[in-house]
C-alpha cells in the first residue's frame, strides 16, 4: 500500500518554532523536514500502548523508537516516542493496520507531556496544512519517483489516514518512569 511508504519520506526536521509560533531556526535530528512548524510544549498528556509491562516501563520509561524501519516517520530521530493526543487515538490504532502484535496483553500508558516537545499532525494540519502536504510530497517525490500531483495526493490521503485517524503525536524521549502511567491492560484477540 502506498499510503503506508509515505511514512519515512522526510529529512531533518527544521526551521521549527514553538508553541507561541516564534521562529528558532532549531535543527532536530529526525527524519522530517516541514517549514513552519509548530513543536508544542504547552501538551499536558498523551497516550501509548505498548507491550512491554508496567513494571519495566516503571523502571525503564521510554527512551524512542527501536525500530530500523526506514519508512517510518521519525521527528525525533532515535529519541522519537510515538503517541496518540487521546485514549481513543490509541484504541484506534489497536484496529488498525499499522498495529502489529503478537502478544496477549498489551498496556495502555497515560504520558505527562509537560516539558517535552511534542509534535502534533492534527495541530500542524490545522495550522499549516499545505506545508505539511507539501513536505511529505517533496520526498515521496525523490524517494519514489512520483510525479508532483500523484505524490501531493498520496501524502494528502496519508496524513488522513494515518496520522490524523489516530490523532498522532510524536514525544521527544527519554520519558522518566515517573511521568508515565499504567491505565489499562488489554487482552488481544
């Protein structure tokens, strides 16, 4: 599925600027590049599921992605833990297809976000949704090949579909034990 290689066309991350919208100029080291963004430190929670259990999240935290996967997105680089704006984000994302698992239980986790940077989709759609169409269009465009129309639609579908659906945020980790919260354990079918 196309929608779905979307996800690692992005180089570094920008020309960010902050919750109050003032220009830094501050370079991350993630995979993503969008003029006129907007990394929120104002976000107060968050949500994850997760399959490691309470216990090692209670002395580990989480520190970012682990996955080698070259086309998921990243704002973060290595330090990029992935999250949902709500509960029902994260249910969302258990029926989906993005959503691989092999285990029995998996964990839902209530994140306090407070001094984090945090990136939004839906805040940035809102904000800016021609940058953000166009920046992921820019590198389906290079990294597939795509003619400009073809990948302008792809990435609209994409953020959509993926990103949007489950109200996607991207934390910047390490996230301490203790700004983390086990809220529901959840047996898979």
């Amino acid at each position: 599925m196309l929608s779905s290689k979307i996800q690692s066309f992005f180089p570094s991350f920008t020309k960010a600027t902050n919750s109050s919208n003032e220009a830094k100029n501050q370079v991350i080291s993630g995979n993503v590049t969008f003029a006129k963004s907007i990394l929120d430190v104002k976000n107060s929670s968050a949500y994850r599921i997760d399959t490691r259990s309470p216990e090692t999240i209670r002395k580990f935290g989480f520190s970012g992605t682990n996955n080698n996967d070259p086309l998921e997105v990243r704002v973060f680089g290595d330090k990029t833990v992935f999250a949902s704006g709500t509960k029902g984000g994260v249910e969302k994302f258990m029926k989906s297809d993005g959503f691989i698992n092999d285990k029995s239980f998996c964990h839902i986790y209530k994140i306090n976000t407070t001094n984090h940077k945090v990136f939004s989709f839906a805040k940035n759609y809102k904000e800016n949704p021609d940058e953000l169409i166009a920046g992921i269009s820019r590198l389906a465009t290079k990294e597939l090949g795509l003619l400009r129309e073809e990948a302008m639609r792809l990435a609209a579908k994409s953020i959509h579909n993926d990103y949007l659906a489950v109200d996607e945020l991207q934390i910047e980790g390490p996230i301490k034990p203790e700004s983390i919260k086990h809220i529901e354990t959840v047996k898979m079918k």
